[in-house]
C-alpha cells in the first residue's frame, strides 16, 4: 500500500513516498478507502518535532480524512496514518458526507469546524451584535471560524498575512480585516479566536472587552507567554484553552454532538470548508511546505 512516511525529524523532504502494510482493524475498526487527507498544522509541528505528544517513528501522518466504505461516502478522524491510500478508522467515527460535498471538502471539515464550532458555542459566550476577532482568518481553523461567528450573528473582525488572504477573510464574512502589526489598538473584541500564539496572544488580550474571553488554540508563530491572573482580574477577562484531541478522549458525547450539529449546518448551506489546495499523495513534502511557509489558504489537501 502507498503511503508518506517520515522516518526522522526535519524538513517537508523527510516525507517519503513508500510502501507499507496494510492496516490491520482492531476492534470496532474498518479500513477506509482514503480519497483524500487533510494537513493540519499540527501534522507540521510533528514533523518538526515540536508536537507535544508526537508519535513513535517512523510514523504515517494525517488525522483528518474523507473516503469510501461499502458505497458510502464518509468522513473521519483516524488515530493516525491518514496519508495513505487506506485507513483503520473507529467505526463508530465515520461521519456521513453531504451529497454535495468533494472528498476534499470532506477532508477540511471536521477538524477545522470542530475547533471552531465547540468554543464558540460551549466555552465562551456569542450573541448576536458580538465583536469576534479571528486571527489567522485564511487557514484552516480561522476560515471555518469567521464563517461560524457570523452564523451566529457576530460582527467579525479578522487578521492574515497578506492583502490576499484578508480578501479571502472579507469573502467569507468578516467586515474588517487588518494585518498582524496593526490590530492592537484598532480593535475592541469580545471575543478571540487564536491559533497563532506568541506576540498575537498577548496583543489579543488587551484587545478584550470587559467580560471578554481569548481562546487559545495553537501556537504557530510561538508559544504563549506566561498570563499574571492580575491581568484578567484587573480587565474583567478572560482566557480559554482549546485542544479538540483530549477533548474527543474526555468529552466524545459532546463532540458527537457538534459533529452532527455542524454536518446539518453545512448541509444547509451555512458554510463549507475553504479548501486552498490539492496535491497528489506522492507531494506531500511540497504541500507541507506551503503550510510551513504560510502560503496556503484554507485546507491543503492530499490525494492518493
């Protein structure tokens, strides 16, 4: 079976192609036919070595997948191995596709949306008329968040890296958009969506309104700087963590529910996922290495 296997820390070029078993099911387990395989920054992070729980190498990457089982059409998030031409997957996890839906989309869906839609709806509070402002508003997670905040009624405020990327933000549904350095001080929110951490996180946090929450989700520009409790005392704020991973250990009932929350949604036609980019299986290490270096938008997505 073809599959991308990364048998040492380093650069997008330690993804090779190879051959490798074919999974073997456990129990509650079936094999999926793989259509295509989300990257996820995360994925980068691994292979980097920077992951905080990375797998034993060499390891098959990808946790995000869209495929084929018995004619059905299905998403999922297996435990690992997703760049693949076939899968294990939880049974019990297989998500239906709407009919409309590419396996690419399918691909993009479920850990950009989950990541959005459970703080949004369960962590922090989002009225209509709210300010919500999400940082990163083109990739993966902030292009499923702007598009959840203005289904709940927020005004949406975002940032990106480029002029194209916050058009792309302002096509999704934000009414502003503003680079990195020129947020602070322009911006009031009562709540943040952040998946870039570092510097980003602590301008983000006097961007609070009173009462108002940060979510931290991921730390691609660097890890977060230490948070005094004096801090979210003194301004009435306050600070979330997100990380959908455990949550699915702890939590499966409540993740259950969004999924089938969130498929009614898109199958509605409140959103879908943005996907940016399609690479055959065999480039996984240039679709890496346009996540690494923040060229993409949306999801970037394998295809065996």
């Amino acid at each position: 079976m073809r599959a991308i296997l990364l048998r040492e820390l380093g650069g997008p070029d330690r993804l090779e192609p190879g051959d490798v078993p074919e999974p073997e099911p456990g129990e509650g387990q079936v094999v999926l036919e793989v259509r295509a395989a989300g990257i996820n920054f995360a994925d980068v992070l691994v292979r980097l070595g920077r992951y905080p729980q990375p797998p034993e190498l060499p390891a098959v990457l990808g946790n995000e997948v869209a495929g084929e089982i018995g004619g059905r059409r299905v998403m999922a998030l297996p435990r690992g191995g997703g760049y693949a031409e076939r899968v294990a997957v939880d049974e019990a996890g297989l998500v239906p596709m709407p009919d409309t839906a590419s396996f690419a989309e399918g691909a993009s869906f479920l850990l950009t949306f989950l990541t959005a839609w459970i703080p949004l709806t369960r962590q922090v509070r989002v009225e209509p008329g709210s300010t919500v402002l999400v940082h990163a508003a083109a990739g993966g997670v902030g292009s499923a968040a702007v598009q959840v905040a203005r289904h709940l009624g927020a005004r949406v405020v975002a940032t990106a890296g480029s002029e194209a990327k916050r058009e792309l933000a302002l096509s999704l549904g934000a009414e502003e958009t503003y680079a990195y350095d020129e947020f602070a001080g322009q911006v009031r929110a009562d709540v943040v969506v952040d998946p870039v951490g570092g510097p980003v996180f602590a301008d983000s946090l006097k961007a609070l309104n009173p009462l108002g929450s940060i979510v931290a989700i991921g730390y691609a520009a660097g890890l977060w700087q230490p948070v005094d409790p004096a801090l979210l005392v003194g301004r009435n704020v306050g600070v979330q963590g997100f990380y959908l991973g455990r949550l699915m250990v702890h939590r499966p009932e409540l993740v259950r529910s969004a999924v089938e929350e969130l498929v009614a949604l898109w199958a509605g036609g409140a959103f879908r996922p943005h996907v940016g980019a399609e690479y055959p299986l065999e480039r996984a290490a240039e679709a890496h290495r346009l996540v690494e270096d923040r060229l993409h938008t949306g999801k970037v997505v394998l295809v065996p």
